[in-house]
C-alpha cells in the first residue's frame, strides 16, 4: 500500500491546523529576499573598494589583490562580530550576510567569543571551526577534485 495518500485528520487535528494558520506569522519573503541582496551587495562594493585600494596604492595587480582583499573582509568582519556590530547586520541582511565572504569570518570568530570561557585551548580552539570547519573541509575538497578533473583534461590533450 502506498504512503502517499494524504491521512485524513481527526477533527481535533483539524482545528489545531486552522489555529495553526490563522496565528503564524507571515513573513515578508520579497522584503527579505531585497534586504539579503542589497546587504550582499554592500559587502561586495567594500570588497571591491578594498581591492581598488590595494591595486591603487600598493601596486597589486587585479589578480594578486584578490587575497589580501579577502583578508582584510575576514579581519573587518570578525572586528565587527566582536563589537556586536556584525549580528546587527545579520538581523537585517539575513544570508545576505552569510554568503559573502564575511559570513566565514564571522562564523569563526562567534564560536571562538562563545567558548572563552572555557579556556583558550579546549574552548576557543576546540570549537573555533567546528561551524566554518566543514566550510573549510569540503572546499578543500572541491578544490583537489576540479585539481584532479583539470589536471585529467590536460593530460588528454582536453585543454
């Protein structure tokens, strides 16, 4: 017998669905998807203002200002994160704020401010990249596997 019949719902079932409905909250999916955008958007023409800065005036090519530009946001980001600034952000922005770079430095640093207290080595260490760990391992990974498929490709005469 198949399970994806729909189960009919006893009346008590029933009710509690439409109280359910009639008191949740309706979330304002286009505003979000706007302030998500825009507070990206803000992030990346700092980025971007950082690395005009960098290749301005201390003569690094549009390639090589790459890094230290994602340094200096990790390093802004976790600044803000310690003053508190960064989870105002947050609030607004949503992913907005978690998908640029800064959502990585912020990440790493608020699991560190969290577990001070219990030391330096097994609080703020052991649990410093137990969220941005993963980050770092699986594109660690994706890196040697597109290395690999690359390298692959070359050796065949495919580029």
């Amino acid at each position: 017998m198949s399970n994806n019949k729909k189960k009919k719902l006893t009346p008590v079932q029933q009710e509690y669905q439409q109280l359910q409905n009639r008191l949740e909250t309706k979330r304002p999916i286009l505003l979000n998807c706007v302030k998500a955008f825009m507070t990206g958007g803000i992030i990346c023409l700092i980025g971007q203002v950082i690395s005009n800065f960098y290749i301005h005036y201390f003569d690094f090519t549009d390639q090589t200002a790459g890094n230290p530009t994602a340094g200096t946001l990790i390093f802004i980001a976790m600044l803000l994160t310690g003053f508190g600034v960064y989870d105002r952000i947050a609030q607004f922005g949503g992913a907005g704020s978690a998908v640029p770079l800064t959502g990585f430095g912020n990440a790493i640093i608020s699991a560190a401010i969290e577990h001070r207290t219990e030391g330096f080595v097994l609080g703020v260490g052991g649990n410093m990249f137990k969220l941005a760990g993963s980050v770092i391992l699986f594109g660690v990974f994706s890196a040697f596997v597109v290395a690999m498929i690359r390298t692959i490709l070359i050796q065949w005469g495919g580029l």
